[in-house]
C-alpha cells in the first residue's frame, strides 16, 4: 500500500480548469465552509461570471479608485423574494437592479457592488448557476461589476433556497442635493411608466392566475434615465424607485420628510388592464403595489414638460406622465383626486400587503 495515492487525495489537476458543472449536482454545507467546495464555487460559476480585476485579486475586500473629490453613494438590500424566478425576472435581477436603482435615486452612477448568498443546502447548483448568470447579464445592463462577495449554506429547511443581500456604491458627479429635503413647493411630480406590474407578476404566479396577457415584472435598471435628466440640466430635487409599498408609500415618505403636501390625480397615473384586473380580483390597490422599474421625480414646474420629453426616450415602460403637485401645506400630507373627482388622503398601508415580493 506504501507509495499508492487514495482515490480521495487532491488532484491538483482538477484544479487547473473550471470543470463542466453537472446537472444533478447540490450544494452542500461545506460549499460555505471555506474550503475546497467554497473555492470551486469561485472558480467555476463565480469568477466567470462577474470576474473583473478587484474580483480576480482573490483579496479579502476590493480596493477601488474613485474619482478625485468625488461624493459616494453607498446602500444595501436583501432580497428574499418567492419564487425565485417568475415572469420577466428572478432574484438575481432584482438583486442587482433593486440596489443599482437606489444608487440612481441618489443622482449617483451606480459602479460596484458586493454580493452575498445565502444558499440553503440541497439548492441544485444548475439554480444558483441561473441566478448568477442572470446577475452577470444585469450587472453589465447597469454598468455595475461584483466586485466582492461570500457565500454562507444553511442546513436543509433553515432556508428558502436561495437568498441574496448587495450592497452598492455609485459617484455623485455633480453638486446638486437629490433629496426629500430639496423638493420646493410648486414642484412638479413625474412618474416614469405604468405601476404594478412587479408585484402583481409574482402574486398571478404564486396564485396561479392565467390572464389572457400574462404580467410581467418591470424590473430595470433606471440610472439610463437619470443620467439623461441630469446631463440635460433639469433640477432634479427628488428622486424614489417605487419599490416595497409602491407609488403611494413612496410620496407619502417624501411628503412626511420634506413637511410639504403633495396633491396626486388618479386619472393621470397608468395602470395597465390586467395588472388592474388582477388587483381587482386580489382586493390590491395598484397604487401600494410594488415596482422594480419605475419612479417618480420632483423637478421644477417650468421643466415638467422638458423633463418628460427626457424620460419618454429613456425610462422604461412609458410614456411617463406628470401625476401631481407639490403645495406648502398641510405638512406631510398626500391627497388623490379619483377619476370621479372626489380627494381623499392616501395613508401608509398598516400591515403587509405583498410578502416577500423583492
Ligand atoms: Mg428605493
């Protein structure tokens, strides 16, 4: 026996080149362990998916060249979204469009992200392989490279399959304060596209709702649009994705924190047919209903109409439409005048309209 090799030693030659991955195969506790499982995740679906210099350095924390004097944007989300993939997206799109977005809500580029998972042991790989595929082709759709990241397994049943956390950051390249705090009364509110699609294309597949033209999220990226409203020089004063809580959620906490009312006209704001005929059928209001590529923008009323012409060309799922206004008083509060003309005031929703929706 002296001198033979066990068939369990090391090969280093397996090393050498990323093996073809094999259908059946599932990830196991010790893909998080640290060691040589861990280190063929890297090599195999990892590094070739996202590789760019910062990730290839195999370092323990990416460093990164900003550019001189330049202000950074810097944000996080989980995504725990069920199912894992559904109609026009899946978690890893929303992973790297949901905190690349939040870059651009800030008026920043977004540029790097950091990506983690949390995988539940007895993920098939060939599925974690479709998610980061998918984040690959997103990440280069918002300009962004995965520039860090890790890998933790949970025991079998402590997980959902597959959960992602990214963490981003974007440069400010230009001066302006794009905040709840800049909106001015008088301000013009934008909305880039229809709402409700996002949420409504995960609740039609967990209800398993068939309609005559299935519902598909909108998830995009949305720095495209902003870019082109800034390099245009509208005073941006505002910006908000419409995610979690949807178009209503998202005025109401800029009202609340810029102390000023908004007033919305109902007519104004596009709702396409079958996400209203899913609504409808679910007892949802469109108007807390999540999106993952739409938002809305407060820019000065003399460059509503300049501003509009800007986002037909460059948001996704236009035509963009002004919505409402921004007046004084009474502070904090947002009121929509419905179809028929009557005003009552929009609320927070009180409990969890949508769960595990992103
Ligand atoms: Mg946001």
């Amino acid at each position: 026996m002296m001198g033979t090799v066990p068939d369990s030693a090391p090969n280093p030659a397996n090393f050498s080149c990323p093996a073809p991955s094999a259908g059946h195969e599932e990830i196991q506790l010790a893909h998080g362990g640290g060691g040589r499982l861990t280190q063929q995740l890297l090599e195999r679906i990892f590094g070739p998916a996202f590789g760019n210099p910062a990730l290839d350095a195999r370092h323990d924390g990416a460093v990164l060249a900003a550019p001189a004097g330049a202000r950074l944007a810097f944000t996080t989300d989980s995504h725990v979204v069920s199912p894992l993939f559904f109609p026009g997206g899946d978690i890893g799109r929303l992973a790297v469009y949901g905190t690349a977005n939040d870059l651009a809500m800030c008026g920043a580029r977004p540029r790097w992200l950091s990506a983690g998972f949390i995988l539940e042991e007895g993920l098939p790989v060939a599925m974690l392989e479709r998610v980061v595929a998918a984040m690959a082709e997103a990440a280069r759709a918002a300009g962004v490279e995965i520039v860090t990241g890790d890998t933790k397994v949970v025991e079998r049943g402590k997980g959902d399959g597959l959960y992602v956390n990214t963490a981003g950051v974007g440069w400010v390249e230009h001066d302006r304060v794009i905040a709840p705090a800049s909106v001015r009364p008088g301000d013009a509110v934008l909305l880039s596209g229809d709402i409700g699609r996002h949420g409504m294309a995960i609740m039609a597949q967990r209800e398993g709702l068939a309609f005559e033209s299935p519902i598909e999220s909108d998830c995009a990226p949305l720095w495209p649009a902003v870019e082109a409203l800034l390099a245009a020089g509208v005073e941006v004063h505002c910006l908000r994705d419409l995610t979690r809580g949807g178009l209503a959620t998202a005025v109401i906490e800029i009202a609340e924190t810029a102390r000023l009312a908004v007033k919305l006209d109902e007519a104004a704001v596009p709702v396409g047919e079958p996400v209203r005929g899913a609504c409808e059928l679910l007892g949802l209001d469109p108007f807390y209903v999540a999106n993952e590529g739409r938002f809305i923008a407060f820019v000065p009323a003399a460059q509503a109409d300049a501003a509009l012409a800007i986002l037909a060309r460059t948001a996704p799922g236009g035509p963009p439409s002004q919505i409402g206004e921004v007046r004084p008083t009474p502070a904090g509060e947002v009121t929509l005048r419905s179809v028929v003309g009557v005003e009552r005031i929009l609320d927070r929703l009180s409990g969890e309209q949508l769960p595990r929706i992103c």
